[in-house]
C-alpha cells in the first residue's frame, strides 16, 4: 500500500489528482479534517471516490494516517496545507466533485476575524475549483461564524441551497465529528449547509501561480564576503501582492558564500527560504535560490533575488550586475522598502 501523506514539494501546480490516486474518479476534499473520523468514513461509504483530506495540524495529519494505513484504505490522500493553497495553486478549474468543511476554526476576537476561512473571496475560489453542480458542505456550531457563513453563500453568485432553506440545525444524517460533539455537549446549536455550485460559468479570477526557470543574477564587485557580510541589516519590501522580507543572514565557517534567511508572501503562496551569495572568484559573485527545503520558484523569488541584487549593487559604486535571467520588474528600484 503507497503512504496515504503527499508531500506538498512534489505536487506539482496544477496537480494531476487522477495520477496521485493512480486513478480518474470524482475528487472529494474534506478541509481541516481534524480527528479524521468523517474522513475515513467518507472514504469508506465512498470507494469509488478519490478523497483528499486537507489540514494544517500535524498531529491532525499523523492520527488520520494511522486511522487510513489501519483501515487498508487506498482512495484517500493527506495533504498537510493550507486549503487556499490547496485550491488555488494544486487544483484546475473544475477538478474538484465536493467540498466538505466541518466546524472550520470560528475566530471569534474581532482582530482574528480575518483568518475566518469562509468569506465571499473564498467561496469564488472554490467554485473556481468545483465542478458545475458539485456539492459543498459546511457545518459550525459558532452562531456568528454561522451568520457571516450564511450572508457569504446568501450573497455569493456561485453556490446555491440545495435544501429549501440556507441551513437546517439538526442533521442526523451524517457521522458526527469531533467539534460537532463538543458543541452539541455544550448546549451550542449546530448550522448546517448543503450547497451546490452553480451550473453556469464561473470566472476564473485566481489564476494558478507560475513556477520560473531557476532564477540567478551574477555580479561583479571590488567587496569582499566579510564586508557584504558587515553591510547587511534586515529589510523588507512590497510590490503588488507580493512581500519580502530579508532576515537572518548566515556565513558558514571556510565557506565562499552568505545565505540570506528570506520569506516571500505572494497569494496563495508562502515561503520561507534562502538565497545564497556565492563568491565564484574575487570580484564575481552570483546570487541564486538555495535548494534547501524544495521551494519553488516563482514570481516573488526572482524579485527578491533582483532586491537583493540592488541592494549589493547599492552598496559600492564599482559593483554591477553582469547578467541575470530576471523578469523586468525584479530588477525594478521602484519597490516600496517597509521599515
Ligand atoms: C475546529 S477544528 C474541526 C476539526 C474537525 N473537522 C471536526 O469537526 O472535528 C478545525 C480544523 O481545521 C484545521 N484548519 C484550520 N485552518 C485550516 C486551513 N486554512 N486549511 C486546512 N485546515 C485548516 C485546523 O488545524 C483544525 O484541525
């Protein structure tokens, strides 16, 4: 039997699901699957489905595992992610046949409302990904998660009821899951929603991020690693969606090179990696993405890349870029630095 976890740096954007499940079938995701009881029993009641379960927690992750590798299930796949990414950067348009979220974290303080997972944006994104018709269900036992859950899919164009009403309170139906019980024990009243996407168009706004060629800039420059080394402080940058910011910076002892600590933020894409700064020669140096943790790389690496290029470039009148293979924009000195 394959291990039941992906491993998110070999997936590629978009994925190829038929080819991770060794089959084509219907795609059926369940977000933030917790104890992953529903999961297993989805794919259970479900064996002629392809179903991947989504979490960000670890221990979420090792549990449902064990639960999968236990029950000999091979229709299942866990991916640990966050389901925005899993959406927008590893699912094509219409691959996905039905979306189950169970009790999604409610952030109750007004500064954490932001991190909610279900708003209006979101539910564009998943239609982007849904097939016309599939089915996504969603349950919260947290009354005002449970009012802006029904004012988004009341107020999105792209899903509809499929019951006379946006929710029921009871359902009894399904496999109860973990946060389910733990609101029904606690006297909360449970929301449920059975939604459909809509049959006709949706537009496709949250295009699939790009991967680029390996991206590299070489430099000519009188200064040595131990004076770049004394130059650096951290520094952060914006340019459009995308954010950088430049932290730690390393020197290995009898090394020729400095590796800058760097996490890039470009929706739906996060990272955090290193760029190295190799003394090829005296006076030649290149700078380029270190392998270290598989990244990928996109859009935000070849302009951190460019800054980090600029910012040498900035630091001694004799220093200059020889070539590079940079879109434009990363070697662009209009990025707003943030203080
Ligand atoms: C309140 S628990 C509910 C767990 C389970 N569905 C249940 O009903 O018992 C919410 C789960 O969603 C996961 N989660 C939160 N945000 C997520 C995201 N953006 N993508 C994937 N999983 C997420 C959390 O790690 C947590 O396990």
């Amino acid at each position: 039997m394959t291990s039941s976890l992906l491993q998110n740096h070999q997936l590629r954007w978009p994925t190829d699901w038929a080819d991770i499940f060794g089959r084509e079938a219907p795609l059926i995701i369940e977000i933030g699957f917790g104890s992953g009881h529903f999961l297993v029993d989805l794919a259970q009641k479900r064996p002629s489905a392809n179903v991947l379960g989504v979490e960000i927690s670890l221990p979420a992750l090792d549990k449902a595992q064990r639960k999968v590798r236990t029950l000999g299930l091979n229709n299942v796949r866990l991916l640990q992610s966050d389901a925005r990414y899993l959406l927008q950067a590893l699912c094509s348009p219409e691959a996905v046949a039905e979306v189950y979220i169970n009790f999604p974290d409610p952030w109750p303080k007004a500064k954490q409302l932001h991190r909610r997972l279900i708003n209006v944006d979101f539910l564009h994104l998943l239609a982007t990904r849904m097939v016309p018709n599939g089915r996504l269900d969603v349950a919260t036992d947290h009354a005002d998660y449970a009012l802006a859950i029904t004012e988004a899919l009341e107020s999105t164009p792209y899903f509809q009821s499929r019951l006379p009403t946006t929710f029921v309170t009871e359902d009894t139906e399904r496999l109860r899951t973990k946060y389910e019980q733990i609101g029904l024990d606690e006297g909360r009243t449970c929301h449920y929603y059975k939604f459909a996407r809509v049959e006709t168009a949706v537009p496709q706004s949250y295009p699939i991020p790009k991967e680029f060629p390996m991206p590299h800039a070489v430099l000519q420059s009188p200064l040595g690693l131990d004076a770049i080394e004394a130059e650096y402080g951290r520094f952060q940058y914006s340019y459009d969606d995308c954010h950088i910011n430049f932290m730690e910076l390393f020197r290995a002892k009898d090394d020729d090179s400095l590796f800058v600590e760097t996490y890039i933020k470009e929706e739906p894409v996060a990272q955090r990696l290193g760029l190295v700064i190799r003394q090829r020669e005296p006076g030649n140096y290149v700078i380029s993405l270190h392998e270290l943790g598989f990244p990928r790389p996109t859009r935000g690496v070849q302009l951190a890349i460019g800054q980090l290029a600029i910012w040498l470039v900035s630091l001694n009148d004799e220093t200059k870029i020889l070539h590079h293979n940079l879109l434009p924009e990363a070697l662009s000195t209009n990025l707003s630095e943030v203080h």
